[in-house]
C-alpha cells in the first residue's frame, strides 16, 4: 500500500512542476520525469503485492520450494 502512495506522490510532484513550469522546457521534463518514475513505481508495486500474495498460497499449500 505505502508503494500506491508514494507512486500517487511521485506523480502529483511531478504534475505539479511540469503545470508549473511556465514555458521552461528543463523545469517540465523534469516534472515529466518525476511523473514517469511515479508510474513504474506503481508498477512495480503491483507486481509486488501480487508476487507476495502467490507466494503465501504456495506456503499454504505446502508447495513451497
């Protein structure tokens, strides 16, 4: 859950300074960029949560290796 929320975070900062930005190419790739490591934050905590959560019906199987 804390990975959803700072990925909210990431991406709101980001937003923020590319609205910011008034015309200044380098201050909105930078919130650009900002909102894009948001993303893949999100992303990989998605990827997260659902490794772990196959990890524990494995356990509870008695699949685990």
């Amino acid at each position: 859950m804390r990975g959803f929320v700072a990925s909210l975070a990431l991406i709101a900062v980001g937003i923020g300074l590319a609205a910011a930005a008034g015309g200044r190419v380098w201050l909105t790739a930078v919130g650009v960029a900002v909102a894009g490591s948001g993303a893949v934050v999100g992303v990989a905590a998605a990827f997260w949560i659902i490794g772990r959560s196959e990890d524990r019906e494995r356990e509870r199987d008695g699949k685990a290796p």
